[in-house]
C-alpha cells in the first residue's frame, strides 16, 4: 500500500514492533543509566538525572518502572540471578555449612555493589507490594534448600529460619556499607552470627 506521496505506508505491525523495540532500547538504556547512577551515588540517586543521562523524559523512566522499587528490582535482578545459580552450585558441596556460609557471603558481595540497596530489601521483606519484595521470593527458596542442608547435617540449629537469616544477611551488609573503612567488618560479623546458629558441638566454618 502507498501513501499519495508515493511511500508505502507502514503497516499496523511493523508500527508495532518498531515502537516494541524502541522502548526495549529505551528500558535498556535506562536500566544501564540506573546502574551506573546507583554504583556512583548509591540508590537514592535522582531518577531524573538517570532519565536524562538515558537520553528520555521522566515520563519514560515512569512508564517503564512505576516507582523506584521497581528500577532498584530490575537492577538487582542480574545479582539475583547470579546468586540462583551460585546456590544450585553450591548443592554438589559436600559441607553443607560451608555451603551456606559462601552463598551468605556472595549476598554480601553483591548487596554492597549499590549503597542503600540492603536497608531497602530489609524493608521490602516485609512489604508484598514492593517490586523488590518479587526478587525475596526465589532467593528465600534457594536460601531454605541450602539451609536444609546445613540442617540435616546436624550443623545449624533446626529452629533457624531463612527469612531470619537474610535479614541478617542484610543487617551484616548495611553495616558493612556504613562502616567503608573496615573492609573485614562484614566477614566477622558474619561468622560472629554464624556462631549462634550452630548447633551445639558444631565448629564454626
């Protein structure tokens, strides 16, 4: 079909799928913009300047993440991911507590990449409405079968709960995050923790 200019007029489609990919560039851009901006000045960075260094209008960022949550989720998804398949790993172990401790430890990791990234998931466990409360869910699962492990070995106390832990988890993080001079602040409370949750004759891993 032609236009009376004599160019073919573009198809519903095609219209379609080109505006689909110019908003996939769009989240894209931003989703990078966010992280660089996160990484630099911590979450609470201003979502207009990560709109406006992403080359779009506020309006865009909001249409793609509704609220800042949902742009902090999207962020951490890749650390997620990378935690999912480091507790699948972490299964062939065969000292479950080890086991438990290193995927504690690549929380802590991953967490400290963004500033106010832990006390915003601390707050999300208990918020069902928040976007990052979505990315709770698969790491309290993989958490629990490596905690199950650790329990059934006779290792880790049986009344220790997963959601506890990564509370914990968050709590070691935030501190760790507060405290940028003492680099081994986060391990030591770490293993500091860890010594309450063992059961009794258990040495500490």
């Amino acid at each position: 079909m032609t236009t009376g200019t004599g160019q073919r007029a573009r198809a519903p489609q095609e219209s379609a799928r080109a505006m689909r990919a110019d908003a996939r560039r769009n989240y894209e851009r931003l989703l990078a913009e966010a992280r660089t901006a996160f990484a630099e000045h911590g979450t609470g960075a201003s979502l207009e300047d990560v709109a406006r260094r992403a080359g779009v209008g506020i309006g865009t960022l909001y249409r793609h993440f509704p609220n800042r949550h949902a742009l902090m989720s999207a962020v951490w998804e890749d650390a997620v991911s990378d935690l999912l398949a480091r507790s699948q790993a972490l299964l062939d172990d065969p000292q479950p507590c080890s086991a438990l401790v290193a995927w504690l430890r690549a929380i802590v990791t991953h967490a400290g990449e963004y500033r106010g990234l832990s006390s915003a998931l601390m707050s999300a466990s208990h918020d069902d409405s928040s976007a990052l409360s979505q990315c709770s869910k698969p790491m309290r699962e993989a958490g629990s079968t490596l905690l199950a492990r650790a329990q059934e070995s006779g290792a880790v106390r049986p009344e220790v709960s997963i959601s506890d832990l990564l509370q914990l988890t968050n709590a070691i993080s935030l501190a760790a995050e507060e405290t940028p001079d003492d680099p081994e602040l986060a391990d030591r409370l770490l293993l500091l923790t860890l010594r309450g949750l063992k059961a009794d004759g258990q040495p500490t891993a």
